[in-house]
C-alpha cells in the first residue's frame, strides 16, 4: 500500500466520502492514477487532511454512524490509523443543556512555526484547536459560547443540509496570530490576536431578499479562500453570490456578475491558484429559487478567471455535455502545486474528475464512489 509522502507518487488525492475515505496516487505525468482504499468503510468522512509541516501526520473528520463523532489520526501518511484521544466537544455544562458536536467539518493545520497545532470547525458551529497534532482538542476562543455568537449562529435546524458549519479556517502564513473563518450560516470573522477576540467581516456581502445584511446571522459564506501568493486577498464563494477582498480594505466586493446570466454565480467550492493571485476556479450550481443543488441545465462545467474576478472563461472539455445533475460540495475542489497547476472536484454522485492543464481539458479517474464531501491535495512537507 502506498503512502502520501511516497517518493514516486506524484501527487495524492484524499478523497472522503458518504460512506468511507480513498487515497488516490499520481505518477509523475498525472496520467495513471492507483487507488488506496476504503478506509472506515461506512463511516461518514466529512475531510481528510495531510499535516504539510511533517508529510506524515494525517487526520480524518469521522462521523460513525451511531456512535457519533470522533477524528482518526495517521502519523504513517494513511498506513496505519487510531482514534483520536479525545475529539472536539464543546464544554459540559452544569445541570445539562449544553450543546454537543454533531460533526466534525473542518480541518486546518496550524501556522508553520506551531508544529502540532491545529484547528477545527464543527456542527454545530464550534471552534476547535490541538496541540499535540490532533490526539486531543479543546475548545478555542470566546466564540463557541460569547452570546453575540451564539445569537448569530442559528439553530441546527436552521436548513443547512447536514446541520449549520464552522469552516473555511485561515492561518495567515506569515502571522500564526491572523485568523479567518465562516459560519453557516454566521458570517465572516477574523481575529488578530491569536483567537483571544474575533470581529466580522461582512461588509459588502448580501443576503437574500428580505433580511438584514447588518445581521450576520443571515450571511451564509460557503467557502473562503486566502491566495498563497497573495496573503492579503481572499476569495469567497458565498449564498449570493462570488466575492473578493484586498486587505486591508474591510469591505468584499462582489466579482460574479461575468457568469452567464443561465449559469449565475452561486456555488459551494471555491479554489485559487497556489501562484497567481488573480486565477481561481468555482463550479457554479442551479441556484434558483427551489434550490435544486445540481449542475445548471444538466450541463456541469467549471468556470475559471484569471484577472481576480473580472471575467470568466467556461472549461467542460471532456465532461459530461447534457444530462448530468450532480454538483460538488465545498470541501470536494481543490488544486495541487504543479507547474502547470492540476485541479480535481468530486461530485454528489461518486465521480472524481481530473485535469492536468488548469481545468482545459477533464477526465474521470474513479467512479461509483459514495456522495464525495471533500478532496484534498496531500501536500509535500515544507523546506
């Protein structure tokens, strides 16, 4: 069996799903793909991610059925797995009434000069951190119980599929004391104190019709995005909407409005490109009023810009031309570090698709998966 830090792979896809977890490895050429799995078998793997500081230390977000959530962790690179000592959990509280973690959505590795910190988003909305690389966590700032807070995050039944989140958690590479994350909803927050205080960051993003954007309860961002090469521009697929943000401006500005009127510019993924600030890459859904979360028309594409939101250019070479109605959740796209860049997605109705030159050109490298909930590139340990 092969591990993500395997000399001759290439790059590795961590790949979880409805109903288990794969690890897909590429040769040099990205042409020949080996599969490695399942892993939890019919657990509900919410996102898999490889630590990039050491190469080795993976950890898998686990929902287990009716036993409830946990995380396992790897320090062989997918080899060889054990449970978490102790998962996130939000603080008991005296006499009941407290509330509990229904998953676990979102993983972060922490800054480059905090080895074994990391940070989790759940559901209920919750934040999480590890310092001992993801054994056992402990609650994380005021956030999972400062009153404003809690006001704004809604109830679990709020109507977000699967529950509201805490995700999309951002560690400025250049200040491990700068913090993002969103909130489905919730809104936006940053922190730059190392979590001890946290402040919105909404302005300029809208709502649906009829609600307050003043409020952030009613801001439902479903992925945030900081650039590599550009720490100081975000970019955010959002409910209403694509957005971008140069700091240290405070205010998004909408970037979607060149998305075809038929297709618009509601979506869950959101990818950006590890070297140029101004490419990222969405896959638009059916975002009418019904909400039916397919691929618009039955005719899936991905949509790329390369001037940070000024245009777009529609890529479908290869995928499916009609009658395909599966969408890609927020976690399922994602980019590796090649020289010419590959991106990978993986759909609502268990494909995973492929491209080696930037989303021209696409192939299908496994199908018959379960529902896939996130694809990760595996990243090389950092020099």
């Amino acid at each position: 069996m092969s591990s993500a830090n395997d000399p001759d792979v290439a790059v590795t896809l961590l790949v979880a799903t409805r109903k288990g977890a794969w690890l897909y490895h590429a040769d040099a050429a990205r042409s020949r793909w080996r599969v490695d799995g399942p892993h939890f078998l019919g657990h509900i793997i919410h996102h898999m991610v490889l630590d990039p500081r050491d190469g080795r230390t993976l950890l898998a977000a686990a929902k287990t059925g009716h036993l409830g959530p946990t995380l396992f962790r790897s320090t062989d690179a997918g080899l060889s797995w054990r449970e978490a000592a102790r998962p996130p959990a939000f603080a008991r509280v005296e006499g009941g009434g407290g509330r509990s973690v229904d998953h676990t959505f979102w993983l972060t590795p922490g800054h480059a000069s905090e080895p074994g910190v990391w940070y989790a988003g759940t559901s209920p909305q919750g934040l999480f951190r590890s310092h001992d690389g993801g054994e056992t966590w402990a609650p994380f700032s005021p956030v999972n119980d400062d009153p404003d807070y809690r006001s704004w995050m809604g109830t679990v039944q709020d109507g977000t599929p699967d529950g509201p989140k805490l995700h999309s958690i951002i560690v400025d590479p250049r200040d491990p004391a700068h913090l993002y994350f969103g909130m489905s909803g919730g809104g936006v927050h940053e922190s730059v104190d190392g979590g001890r205080s946290f402040r919105t960051l909404i302005d300029g993003l809208q709502v649906v019709e009829g609600f307050d954007a003043s409020q952030p309860t009613f801001h439902d961002p479903h992925c945030i995005r900081l650039c590599p090469s550009n720490p100081d521009r975000l970019y955010q697929q959002n409910h209403c909407g694509i957005y971008r943000i140069d700091r240290p401006d405070t205010r998004w500005r909408r970037i979607g409005g060149g998305l075809p009127a038929g297709v618009g510019d509601v979506g869950f993924p959101m990818v950006v490109h590890p070297r140029d600030a101004d490419t990222a890459w969405v896959f638009p859904m059916d975002g009418t009023s019904v909400w039916p979360r397919t691929s618009p028309g039955g005719r899936p594409a991905v949509f790329a810009t390369r001037d940070g939101g000024a245009t777009w250019q529609r890529l479908a070479g290869g995928l499916p031309a009609e009658q395909a109605w599966w969408t890609v959740r927020r976690q399922a796209m994602s980019a590796d570090s090649q020289p010419v860049v590959g991106l990978y997605f993986g759909t609502t109705s268990g494909e995973l698709w492929a491209s080696r030159d930037e989303g021209e050109h696409w192939q299908c490298i496994a199908r018959h998966l379960p529902d896939i909930y996130a694809v990760e590139v595996a990243a090389r340990a950092q020099a």
